[in-house]
C-alpha cells in the first residue's frame, strides 16, 4: 500500500472523529431517573448492545428528509423501548408495559436529544487539526458513517461539518458499511476514483475491508469503545483478519493519516 496519488480522504464517524461522552448506560439510566424509573447502569449498557445487533440496517430506501426522519426515529424508538422494557423490572409483564408507556415518551425524547449533539458526543482532540490540514493540503474529505440523518447535526455541533466536502449516512444511503453501495455512492459525489481515495475508520470488517473490496486503500485506527457496536452493528471488528489474511497495522489516532500521507 503507497500513499503516492492519493487526493481523497474519507472518515468513519464514531470511535473516528468523534465517540461518546459517557457510556450509553449512563445516558439511559440517567434519563430513565428522571422519569421515575429505577435501572441499573451497567446492565442497560449490556442490554443496549445486545438489542442493537438485534435491529434491521439503520438504512432506508430514498425519501424526502422530513420522511426519513419520521422513520429513524420509530428505528430508534422501538430500540429504546426493547431496551428499556429488557432492563425494567417487570418490564414484561402487562403492568410494566402499562407503566412504561406513562413515561417513554419524554425519556425517549431526552435520549434522542443528547445523542444529536455535545451532550451525547465529543471529537476526539485531533480530529479538528488533522482534517484542516487535510484541506490546507489540497484533499479533498468526507465523511462515510453508518449513522442516521443526525450525523450532520453532531458534526456541526462539534465543529467539523464546514471542514467535509461530504457527509454520507447509511440511512439515507440506503445501505451499511461494508455494503459497496455506500462506498460507491460516496465516491461519486466527491468525483473520486477509488484507488486514489484513502478510507480511514476503526473498525476491521466495515472500514478497512469493506474500502478495501471496492478498491480504496484503507487504514485501520486502534482506538476501540462501546460506540463500535453502534456503528457496525455488531460486525465482527473484534475478531481481525481470518488467517491468511493481510493484516492492517491499526493507528493509534488519526495523526497516523497525516504521517503515511507525507504531511509529518
């Protein structure tokens, strides 16, 4: 792999540029609070996880924005609701379904709001510095993220949205990393050939080889959290490369791009 005629970069959003504030547990268990619901933190992180790689693709056919909304906030709901309903005691029985009811509403409504935004979300200290100098460079740079129709509204929050030629979410695409859909459609609306674009992301099978199957270069970062389940959906980033595989050599942040492009 040479970093030689390389004039695209393009980033995986969470656990990449930016990741969670605090653990999703926490977030949940604060918002259930509030609402006069007793959880545990630690076991709504648990139960999170294991009822999101239980979730269809958070993708969706074409749809006017205000539509696609609409639906990804049923996707999120009914998530939150298993979740919840998991977690409650009694939460299975017809009692405790009655009495989530009473309350899921403003909980949901708390939950949706902070993961929109800095209360949810924070950029990692280098990302700012590494994409502008990106730009100052001449790349062009975008964004390619399982994510829904909020994603620009979280990089605008942190400050990064003015610094991307593109932001592509899954939802609105149509299709999940490592789906060449997705990789492809990005391509196209950045003019960029896929051999002279450079795909950087933290997870193995959505990032590094799903560029890497639709003939991107890629380079994997080493930094891991509970915010990969949210992005790849439970894709087996943990396991690594089957034997015989190339191995990446994972970063350990993203200066590690401005290296291997000759910029440090």
């Amino acid at each position: 792999m040479t970093a030689e005629g390389i004039r695209t970069v393009t980033f995986d959003a969470t656990g990449t540029l930016f990741g969670l504030r605090r653990p999703i547990g926490a977030s949940y268990g604060d918002a259930a609070r509030r609402h006069g619901l007793d959880m545990a933190d630690d076991e709504l992180e648990e139960i999170f996880y294991h009822e999101f790689v239980k979730m269809p693709p958070l993708a969706f056919p074409p749809l006017p924005l205000t539509e696609l909304r609409g639906i990804e906030r049923l996707w999120w709901s009914r998530l939150v609701k298993e979740v919840l309903l998991e977690a409650m005691p009694g939460g299975q029985t017809e009692q405790g379904r009655a009495r989530l009811e009473e309350v899921f509403e403003p909980i949901f409504e708390d939950l949706f709001a902070e993961f929109t935004g800095t209360s949810g979300w924070r950029a990692y200290p280098e990302a700012r510095d590494v994409v502008s100098e990106l730009k100052s460079a001449g790349f062009a740079v975008g964004v390619i993220s399982n994510y829904d129709s909020r994603l620009d509204d979280v990089l605008l929050a942190l400050d990064l949205l003015p610094l991307f030629d593109l932001v592509i979410n899954s939802s609105a695409a149509g299709a999940v990393k490592p789906h060449p859909e997705i990789f492809h459609a990005a391509l196209a609306s950045l003019h960029a050939e896929p051999e002279k674009t450079l795909h950087v992301g933290d997870s193995y099978e959505a990032d590094w080889v799903g560029a890497r199957e639709v003939g991107m270069q890629a380079l994997l970062l080493g930094r891991r959290g509970p915010e990969r389940a949210v992005e790849d959906r439970g894709f087996p980033h943990g396991e690594g490369p089957a034997a015989g595989a190339v191995e990446p050599i994972p970063l350990a942040d993203l200066t590690g791009v401005l290296s291997y492009l000759g910029l440090r």
